[in-house]
C-alpha cells in the first residue's frame, strides 16, 4: 500500500470523480455518453435492457478488516453483473455510486477503484456514472448494472416446469468457509494482534468470498448451443433458498440429491476443519454466484464439456420440493439462506 | 401516524419486499419485467435510454427530525427524475434500492414508499426492481432512474455556444431558505422542545426543500414547441455552480445579470428575516431542481407561456463568467455551490 495520503477534501466532489475516471475507455458502442452529465444515454440497437442494483453496506456486507479494498471494488460490479447473466443476458454498463467517510484517503479509493476497472475489463463493461458523496459513518456502494439481451430471450425465474432438469455451475458452500475462516482469524487477531493469520492452504475458499466470478462463459455456453434455459436465478444466498425462490415463482415443485450437490475437495476439507457439514453449507452459505437453472429433458444432450451439474428435477407444486439425503433420508426442503433482517 | 409497531424482522428480506411492492401498476408499455427477478427487462422500441443513480444518505442529504418519511420517498425519486429531465429525455423507470436498521418499523417503511409512490404516479414512472437491506446506522437511499429519448434528442452540458441565451425555469433560492428555516427550528427544538416550530408564512420555501418537483412540464414544453436546447442541467448545487458546469464543459464564457435571475417574493421576504442575500441563495443555495439551459438566438420567439426566464448569454470562454450586479459591478462568477467534502 502506498504511503502517501491525499485528503478527498482537497479534490472535492466534482475533482474526486474527474479524478477517478479520467482514464475510462468506452468498450461498448451502446454507450452515447458517460460519466460527466446529468444522466448516461445508452443506444440498444434493437435489444432489450437488463438492470439491476445492490446496495452494499460497510458492516452488513463486507468487513473492511479482512476485505482488501480493489477486491471489494472488483467483487461490487461482480455480483451485479451476476444478476445481469442469471437473465441469460450481457452485461454492457455499470453505474457507481459511493458514499465514503473522511477517513477514506483518495489513494484508498484508488484501490477500490482499480478493483472497479479490473472486473469492467475482465467483463467488458463501461463505467458510465455515479454519484460521490460523504456519508457519516460507514462506506456505502451501490451499483446499477445493466446488460442487453435479444427481444424475448430473458430468462425469469418463473419458466419452470414438470419434469425440467435443475441444474447447477461450478461447486457451492466455498464462499461462506472462506468468510468462516476469515471470520475467525479476525477474532484471534483481535484477541491477540500479534498473531499472524494461518491461511495456508485455504486459497481457494478465501479467493470465493473475497474475489468471486460471475458465470460469464455459461450465458456464452447456453448461446453457442443455443440452449434456453426455462428458469434461472444466481446463487447468492444459498442453493436452499435460490431453489424455493425458482419453486415458488414457477408454482412447481422438485426432488434434489445431495449426491449431485457440486462441492469442491478444498471447501470439503474447510468445512471438516470446522466441522462443518460441506452439504449445509452449500445449501444455505450463500454467495457463490453461481448459477442455478432448469431445462427442458429434450435439452440434456446439449450439456457437456462445461462444469454444470444436473441436481434434481422438477415436479408438480404439490410434491413439494424436496431433497434426498446421501442416507437416504428425504425432507422438505427449507430455505435457511441469509436474511438480512434476522 | 399509525400507533401500530411491525417489526421488520418479523416479514423478513423478501417478505418486506413483497409487501412494499404489492400494489405495483406497470405504465409503460417499455416495462417487460418488473420488481421480483434477478434484475428487470426493459424494450426501448427504437429510442435510447437515459439513466443516471443517486445515493441519498441520512445526515448528510436528510435529516429525519424534520423531514417525513412520506415526503422523503417522493423527494429521492424526484431529484433523479430531475436528471432526467435535465437531459430532456422523459423518465419511465426507477430501481429502488434501501439500508436500514431496525429502529424502523414497517409501518414507517410504507409511509416512505407512500411518497415514492405518489411521486412514481404523479410523474409516470414505473418501480421496476431493487434492494432491500439492513444498515449498520442511518437510512441509506439509492435511486437509479431511466428515461427515454428519441434517438439523439438528450441534451448535454456541453453544447452552448457563444451567442445562445443562458435561460432558467422557475425561481431559484427557495430551497435553500427552506431548509436554513428548518435548521433554526430544529436547534431551537434541541435547546426548548416545548417550543412549536413557528413556519407561519413559509410554506413555499419549506415546501421547496421538502417536497420539490422536477419540471416535467419544460421537457414537454420544448416537445411542442421544437425547441431543442443547445445545453441543459438541472438546478442542484446552486446557479453559480451550474453555469461553470455548462462553461466548462461547453468550453465557452457566459455573462448572467443579477437584476434577471428570477427570486420569487416568499424566498425574498424569508432571505430578508435571516438577513441573507437573496440573490446569495439563488446563486449558491442549491437543491432548487430547476432547468438551467441555453438555447440559439433565433429560438427566442419559442418561449413564452411558461415561467422560463433568460438570465444571461454565451460567450467566448476567453470572455470568462461574469455576473453583472444590480449596483452596477462586474465580477467573476464563482462556485460556491453544495460540496459535500468540505
């Protein structure tokens, strides 16, 4: 880190934002003007518009005692730009707006913002504005992500149906053993400051948490094979809960196997650590930004060379929804995800 | 009020949502998805979309012991349906997106999206997603607001040129007389409670800061009349500080007379009370909302029947901006606008 500090005081608002998007490049034609107006314009050239917007909140989303700022800048756009695809649509924009306490140096914003620049280059999207301003206490980061589809070619969470398969990409329960694990080395720091944290060996679950991907290249897959999911949403607060979300929205029902649950051997072994069951964690850990959807059986051949795995399948509503266990037990299946309220 | 008290808690994350957002009546005919997916679907049918965010923060942009909640939800969306405006695009959309914390009840939650919905009804828009989360302190409000435009018809800052008539709509000082009327009665509250707050007389100047409108009605003028501005801003951080946006991105000079800058009678009398400046507040006092523009020469014989006032013209940027006084000075115009850093 550096060691020089500039007060945002000595930029002010209009200086600040000059100062932290004087090297943008515009990648998409669909953006007519950027950052510097009232308000961005966009063209669409025939396409229909995915938006959305997440607040994130220092303390309620992300600790900044263990989230180095460019990995939070990076993972800010993430997750919106995870909601763009789990339309089955691109991303194309972002808009940023922050609220900052004086104790933020302009070289701390720098940070954030080179994690901002690095996941619109890694996703090929434009920073065409925001907003800057204090706040009393706490960073505050709010952004709008938007992206384009082909007319009618979004998919809701609500298209599901009798017999779809359910599916899944990449593995699950990793993010919340790394925020697990930075959780407790944050008490053993705070406990005894000199003792340096053992993350040896727990790569993989802390780069989930703190620097997470969205699935880009499975919208590219469903595009090159033309492969339509009927239903989809991201798995941001745990397989459980995405999968009522689906349920509920589409008035069906499913069966899941816990065999199926995708879980990688680093989240197994993190969770052992902790003794942890790595199936609860994936169902209700949240934050993986993976993708859950359903096809059509008709659609199965097209699966293949990707990581996606088939979990259940879809029943009626008054089946219920319902997991089978390793054991072979079977329970309804009850949404334990993260409730911001509780 | 209501005497009732529902914990938030007790609806939890997508209950409270659902319960907002129950009664939402879609508008337009550009909305294909809204509230209650991963992210929303817009079809723009030929036209671009203008969009822009802003982040409003307990503390620092509102202050709850004198501002209602109701009043409070119309102002978030109308000072983004102002940007809209301001790029003479017509609004359609807006994502809300809130933090609190559990000092607020449902209850109070609904008397803000009372006011959000009154101003989303009052100007044609529709709420078509968002984010509801927990704040660590204060009440954090973010507004992203899209409108559309025919294809390029958006105005930018930076299209005046030497000879165009520097205009404005409206008066201007008024909001911020407001709010220094309801700071005084909120200190005098703290020091004697007892005391009742004495805004006999002020309802337009407190009106101005509580519950401003964005001016619709000059976008739709300039549709009627075929009067496209040369450059457009809305009126938020102060006249000075809007002009040398213009300036400066237009790369041209201007000269404003202090005698044509429209004050109305209510925002004299109350600057006089406090022994202010009227012109001071109209000039740095912000928050007015009004359209600030410039428009060609031979466009003149277009205004009229309409509170449209031309306040100044255009020059060579090495002319620099000027403010011609009533008493006959001549002085550089200067930004002392609303800068949230200092």
């Amino acid at each position: 880190m550096s060691e020089s500090r500039t007060e945002i005081s000595s930029l002010g608002e209009f200086g600040l934002i000059e100062h932290l998007t004087k090297n943008i490049e515009i990648k998409n034609a669909s953006t007519i003007v950027s950052v510097g107006d009232d308000a961005a314009v966009i063209d669409h050239f025939g396409k229909q518009t995915v938006i959305t917007n997440d607040l994130l909140l220092e303390g309620i989303h992300f600790d900044l005692m263990y989230t180095p700022l460019k990995h939070l800048g990076y993972k800010s756009v993430v997750v919106n730009l995870s909601d763009i695809y789990a339309m089955n649509a691109v991303p194309t924009q972002i808009i940023l707006s922050i609220g900052i306490s004086s104790r933020f140096s302009v070289e701390a914003l720098e940070e954030f913002y080179e994690g901002v620049y690095a996941a619109c280059e890694a996703y090929d999207v434009d920073l065409i504005g925001g907003d800057t301003s204090t706040s009393q206490k706490g960073f505050v980061i709010s952004v709008t992500a938007l992206g384009e589809v082909a007319p009618d070619k979004f998919v809701k969470r609500s298209g599901a149906q009798k017999g779809d398969l359910l599916c899944v990409s990449g593995d699950l329960g990793a993010a919340f053993l790394g925020l697990t694990l930075l959780e407790r080395e944050k008490q053993i720091f705070i406990e005894n400051p000199t003792i340096q944290p053992d993350l040896e060996g727990e790569k993989y679950v802390v780069g989930r948490i703190l620097k997470p991907e969205a699935r880009k290249d499975i919208v590219q897959f469903f595009s090159e094979k033309e492969l339509l999911p009927t239903s989809m949403i991201d798995v941001s607060d745990g397989l459980s809960s995405e999968i009522l979300h689906i349920c509920k929205q589409s008035r069906v029902g499913c069966v899941l196997y816990e065999e199926k649950i995708p879980i990688g051997e680093e989240t197994k072994m993190a969770a052992f650590k902790f003794n942890l069951d790595p199936t609860a964690c994936a169902l209700s850990g949240g934050e993986d930004y993976e993708l859950l959807f359903t096809i059509k059986q008709d659609d199965f051949d097209k699966l293949g060379g990707i990581d996606i795995a088939i979990i259940g399948y879809i029943t009626d509503a008054e089946a219920g929804s319902t997991i089978f266990t390793k054991g072979g037990g079977k329970h309804p299946i009850t949404a334990q995800g993260w409730n911001a309220f509780k």
